[in-house]
C-alpha cells in the first residue's frame, strides 16, 4: 500500500470518527420529534399566523390526572366528547405518545401574548385546539 492510500484511508476513517462522535454526542440535545412537528403546527395555526407570532415552549401532558384535568377545561370541546376521552384515560385506552400540550404563543419581541393547546397523535399529527389570547383578542 502507497503512502498515499494510507494517508487517504486514515483521512477516511477520521472522518467517519468524528461524524459518529458528533452524532452521539449531540443527539441528545435535539428536541424530541414529536415536540419539533407539534411546534411547527401549531405556529402554522391561523389565529397564530394571523398576529405573526410563534410558538415556543411546547410542554406535554403526561400524567393522568393532568390529562383530565385538561380535558376538563377544554371549552371548544363538546360534553360528550370530553367524556369519551376522559373514559380512555381512565382505561388506558390513550397512549401515552397521545398527549395533550399547551405551547406559549410569543411576539416579535419575545413576550407572551397567548396559549395554543390542543393534542399529538403520535406519528399520525397535531390537532390545535383553541388558542387563547391573554389580551382578549380573537380567537380567545
């Protein structure tokens, strides 16, 4: 083997080397999948757009009481349906990866001016619910 194609395989394998390494060792810091798709729909939501805001800091609903009691104060969302829901979570029924999330709604400057809440399906999409506005305006 020429010093050349030693050179060139060493440089081949320090290549690969460093993208693996970087892959593990920044992986962990990239937001969760389901987070970034639930983000970009629910910035998309037309009351949203409408004020040329955007949404940050989506938090999921996990547990189960926290579930409920989220479904509880749905306004846009029928008594009937509530119920229905409510039983699957009771029943295990919900998975997991089906949460429910409220994300802040944020001005060009960075304060917060409302809440999109509203449900992930997980690998399937994001439904916003309702988006209440802090000042009252549309859409609250």
């Amino acid at each position: 083997m020429t010093k050349k194609a030693k050179v060139g395989l060493g440089v081949a394998v320090g290549v690969v080397v460093i993208v693996v390494l970087a892959v593990v060792v920044f992986d962990p810091f990239a937001p969760p999948y389901e987070e970034v798709k639930t983000q970009e729909a629910a910035a998309t939501f037309p009351e949203v757009a409408a004020r040329n805001a955007h949404v940050e800091r989506i938090r999921f609903i996990t547990d189960k009481a926290g579930r409920i009691e989220f479904i509880e104060s749905l306004d846009t969302m029928e008594e009937f349906e509530k119920q229905r829901y409510i039983e699957g979570i009771e029943e295990g029924v919900i998975h997991d990866g089906d949460a429910p999330f409220v994300g802040d709604v944020v001005d060009a400057n960075g304060n917060v001016i409302g809440e999109v809440r509203g449900f992930r399906v997980e690998g399937i999409g994001t439904y916003v619910r309702e988006c209440i506005w802090f000042d009252g305006g549309p859409g609250e």
